[in-house]
C-alpha cells in the first residue's frame, strides 16, 4: 500500500502543494493566487483568485484539443427505445445554444434555475448551459412531488425553471407539468420563465410564462464560456435534514473541477476516450459528478440512461447497455443489483453480452451488503468495488481507489480514506476511538475540494449541522469504525434521515405528511432494514381519542398522502396504528430504540423512557 499511503499522507501533510499540482489538469483563464484559503474557519475556500469555467473544461477544451468526433454522451432510453449518441462538437453545439436561449431569458451569471427533468440528454444540456453562463442550477429530481418542487423553487428564487412534459418510470408515464404548475402556484416565488422540453408520451399544455424548448432552440444564438471566479457557486443540490425544510449544498466551481477530474483518474480508473456507465439520476449527486461532469471533464464518454435494471423489456438491460457501449467502469446504487439478483439469480441474461471491456463495478449509495458483493464477484470476475460518500462531499470519501493502487476487498468495508479525507472516528467526548470500535465518523478540517463550502444562504446551519459537534471536524452524520489496517466501515445513520435505494429522504418530511390526516393525533417514521432497498419506511400513527375508523382505508389514505406530498420515491407502504408511541420523560420518542427493535435487536428499556409498557407493546408490531 505505499503508493496508497505516500500520496494519502502527502494530500494531508501539504494539501495546498498536493491540490495545487492536481489543479494543473484544469484550463484556467487565471490562475489560483492561493490553493487554499483558511482564514476564515470553519469556511474553508479552494484556489482563490482563479478565474475558470466548468463547462469549458467539460467539452471545448476537448474540441479544441482536437476530439471533437470522439463520443461525448451516449443516451440509452429502453424505456422509449431510443439510442442517440452526442460527440464533443455536437454536445458542445446544444449547450452553447441552450445556453443562447438561457441568456435570451434574462438568465445571467449568478442567477439561479432550477432544472426538473426526466433522465434525458436536455437534462445534462440544461446543466452544462447553466454552468456555460455563470448561472447556478438547482435540480430536482423528477419523482419529487408539488410541495418538494415548491419549497426548493422558494429557496433558490431560480429566474427560470426548465423542464419537460413527462417523465417515464417503468411502463408509467408521468406528467411533469401539472406538478411543476402546481408547485409554482404553492411557491411564494415565481420564475419569470419555464422552458418546456415536449416528449411525445405526453405533450404538456403551454401557459403564458411557458417556453417551448425546441422553439427556443432553432431561434437561439450560441454563446461562448463565461469567466467565472473558483469560489463562485456551480450548483445548488438538496438533501434532505432531520427537519422539514431542505438542506440545500452548495458546490462551488473550481474545487469540484479540480476535485473531479482527479477522482476520476485515480479511483475510477477512466480517462479520455473510455466510457463509463453511471446508473443513476442527475437529480441526485451520483448523476451530477458522475453521470454530467467527472466523466466530460476527464474527456470520457458517459452514459446516460433512462430506465430501470430490471423489466424493461428484462433483467439483462444493464449487461447489454455495457456491453453495447463498451463500457469500462460501471457506477450504480446496490438496491440495483438486488434487484437484478432477485430477478436473475443465476445471472442466465449475462450470457447472451460480452462484458469483456468491464473492468470495474463500483457501488455506492448505501451500505454494500456482502451478500450482494459476493454474488457480484462470482457473477463478472472482476472487482466490485463498495465506496462511501454523500451529498454534500461531492465526491467519494473512503474507496478502493483503482487508478491509484488497487487494493483487497473486505466485504462491509468501502476500503480506506481517499487522498485529502482524514477519515476519523470520535467517541462523544471528542476522543479518537481505538481500532474496531464504533463511534461518529468524521472528517478533519480542512474538507478537501469538491465538498460543500457552506449552505445555500444559511451559514449558521452549515455549522451546526456540520461542524459544531467536534471542533475541527465535519460530522458525517454516519456511524462506524477503523480496523487495524485503516480500512473503513460505515455502520448506518446516527440521525432519523434515512436511506431508500440509494436516496437519502428525511423521515421528518413524511411524519409531517401523516400529522396533516384529520383522524392522526401523532405519529413516527422509521428507517428499517430492507433486502431489497437498503432502508424503507415504517410509519406509525395514533388516532386521536373518540375517532373510528376502517384502519385498512385509513392506510390507504396515508400512503397515498405521502407519495402525493412527497414523492413515489419515498416508498412508503407500511403504516400500523398503533396506541401510543414511546417517548422519553422529555416527550421525544424514541426512534433510534424503535428502529433496533424493528431490525431485530434485543433492545433493552432506555432508563429515559417515560412509560415501559408502551414499549412492551409495541415490540410486536415492529417485529412482524
């Protein structure tokens, strides 16, 4: 592990001298007078006084440099049954013209849109323009209902909303309009503009402050790459807190270039001229860093699909997608390979591609189970790689990093800190826990580039929510431990935001939902152990005193509350009335316990509950 480690130590000993020789492989207009600014602590800035811009980096610098033909964007759509695919002059075309119809908008540089669009090449296009002007964009991913839509349109205050007619998931489709004008009506803000992207699933009806993209388009100027400052933002992404109202991460533009670029030479493994097949969503950050940007930014063709692994038409779409492509690297969430296992145990569809070109399989997003990760192995014969990061990193925290210095598997393990994260656990006192010992696991200031520099407007949540638990560290709001030979374990959430295939959604969001039913004096959400998603959602309800009522109907009603008001994605199918909730003497009630029990440990009483017998009785309930 020399390598490994003399980098690692390097990037920890002398960030400013590693991230500045990493800088070297971003074009800048001006160059960074200081790599890292820490004058102002816990508000660490990356490679102050340097002027960049991200889309240049991500496609003209490639045309210019004489790849314009070479594949930039591959769209595979089984879900339409479509196939398109995007060089480096043809993409570079569409987003400086979509650029031209921002622009012709009113949208400048520092304003914000808000992109709301289905897994479709306008959607990268609508980013990369964004990033092409100066402007900051905010998407949101397309299963997010009204009431999320809106309360991220007030926050962000975008001049302009692009968006399509519908969106598609599975045999489904869903119409976008009616929720985006819905959301608008909800919002106290109101863009001046929405560009509308026709799909001929479902064409949308036009209002007056609605533009047709394609009409737009074919009367649109392109326009050229505006200078930017390393610190101005790129983009806004929400993630959801422990209390109703988004968190929303800022990513700022010359660290998560300089960021980027480099994980993608030393973790993935890729680099010009190679492809890589992100299974995700550019609604999450998974499809920001590695489905738009990583890959452009190292001159890679990426791959963007829209669809499902399994059932369209069947459980090999994603072997056949690798090995049309020619895929090197593969990156998705490891619900999708449950998924596919369920389905195609014995991976019988694999047969019928060749997946010689794979080298890699990563997943991240949730806890890898070993299981899954041996049924991988088993099944490709080449490295299947667990690795650990969040949205508001950026980028990937512990990995097997690839390109560097490959290293053995641990199963449950996402192998060890990446170069520029010093990765420790801390017990609640603030002292460092001893080998094999679970505590929080946090990261030692200064975040490295590519992590969130601060929220959207709310410095004062970014520091109690991140950094004031143990000075000088960032609170990764997840548990584990360290073994001896420095490979880390991430063990789960220590607060009540929960995982759901990949999708980190607060369970606050959803108890709001359930307290707004007439007949719900109070409820709970909980986060349980699924097989197939990683987490899914239990809730809870008590009725309030006198109500009769068919309780099958009433979870009925429930259900479609939340997935009304908060999304599809959610998953939330299981609600039990039940008599009472635990609580505390204080009146909290005890999720953490209640989540034990459900997941099967033998959870003793907290000596802080108020009343035992109500435990008691619930213990059932959680444990069916």
């Amino acid at each position: 592990m020399s390598g490994y480690r003399d980098t690692f130590r390097t990037s920890i000993d002398d960030p400013e001298a590693f991230w500045g020789a990493a800088a070297s492989d971003i074009d800048w207009y001006e160059q960074p007078t200081q790599v890292l600014d820490s004058s102002n602590p816990p508000f660490y800035r990356w490679f102050t006084g340097g002027v960049l811009n991200t889309c240049h980096n991500a496609l003209d610098r490639h045309v210019d440099a004489g790849r314009g033909d070479q594949a930039a964007l591959i769209y595979d759509s089984p879900v339409t049954d479509t196939r398109r695919s995007y060089t480096y002059s043809q993409l570079r075309d569409e987003v400086a013209t979509f650029a031209g119809v921002l622009t012709g908008l009113g949208v400048e540089k520092g304003d914000r849109v808000v992109v709301y669009m289905p897994m479709v090449p306008e959607a990268a296009v609508a980013m990369l323009a964004c990033a092409r002007i100066g402007a900051v964009h905010s998407v949101v991913f397309g299963g997010f209902a009204a009431k999320e839509l809106a309360v991220r349109i007030d926050d962000a205050a975008p001049k302009a909303i692009v968006s399509a007619s519908c969106g598609i998931e599975g045999k489904r489709v869903i119409e976008y309009k009616p929720l985006l004008d819905r959301a608008i009506e909800l919002a106290t803000h109101k863009p001046d503009s929405m560009v509308i992207l026709q799909r001929p699933q479902a064409p949308a009806a036009m209002g007056e402050r609605d533009v047709d993209w394609a009409d737009a388009a074919a009367k649109a100027s392109p326009v050229g790459c505006t200078p930017v400052a390393a610190t101005d933002p790129l983009y806004i992404l929400y993630t959801s807190g422990t209390t109703g109202k988004p968190k929303g991460v800022v990513r700022d533009n010359g660290g998560h270039a300089v960021a980027l670029r480099w994980s993608m030479t030393n973790i993935y493994d890729v680099g010009p001229g190679e492809t890589m097949f992100t299974a995700s969503d550019v609604g999450w950050v998974v499809g920001h860093s590695y489905i738009v940007y990583a890959p452009l930014l190292a001159g890679a063709t990426t791959v963007l699909y829209e669809g499902k692994p399994v059932g369209t038409p069947d459980a090999g779409q994603f072997w056949r997608v690798l090995s049309e492509h020619g895929a090197k690297a593969m990156f998705t969430a490891p619900t999708a390979f449950r998924a596919i296992k369920k389905e195609d145990p014995k991976g019988t569809f694999l047969a019928d591609y060749d997946l010689s070109g794979l080298k890699y399989l990563f997943l991240a997003g949730e806890r890898l189970d070993p299981e899954t990760l041996r049924w991988a192995q088993d099944l490709l014969r080449i490295p299947v790689i667990d690795h650990w990061w969040q949205t508001e990193t950026g980028w990937p925290i512990a990995a097997n990093p690839m390109g560097l210095e490959p290293m053995e598997v641990k199963p449950g393990s996402p192998t060890v800190p990446v170069p520029g994260w010093n990765i420790q656990v801390l017990d609640p006192s603030g002292s460092q826990s001893e080998a094999d010992v679970d505590g929080a696991l946090v990261v030692k200031l200064p975040l490295p580039p590519g992590a969130l520099p601060t929220l959207w407007n709310d410095d004062e949540r970014f520091v109690a929510s991140y950094m004031s638990a143990y000075d000088g560290y960032y609170l990764s709001g997840d548990g584990g431990h360290i073994d001896a030979d420095g490979y880390v374990f991430v063990m789960g959430r220590t607060d009540d935001v929960i995982n759901v295939a990949g999708h980190r959604l607060s369970t606050g969001s959803m108890e709001e939902v359930l307290a707004g039913h007439p007949d719900v004096a109070e409820c709970a959400v909980i986060g349980v152990a699924d097989a197939m998603k990683g987490q899914v959602p239990r809730g809870f309800v008590v009725l309030k005193a006198g109500v009769e009522t068919d309780e099958e109907q009433l979870r009925g009603e429930l259900v479609q509350m939340v997935r009304d008001q908060v999304g599809a994605v959610a998953s939330l199918k299981d609600v039990a009335v039940v008599a009472a909730l635990p609580k505390t003497r204080s009146g909290k009630i005890l999720r953490k316990t209640m989540r034990g029990i459900a997941d099967g440990a033998d959870e003793a009483v907290p000596s802080t509950i108020d009343d035992a017998s109500v435990l008691d009785a619930l213990r059932p309930v959680l444990r069916r």
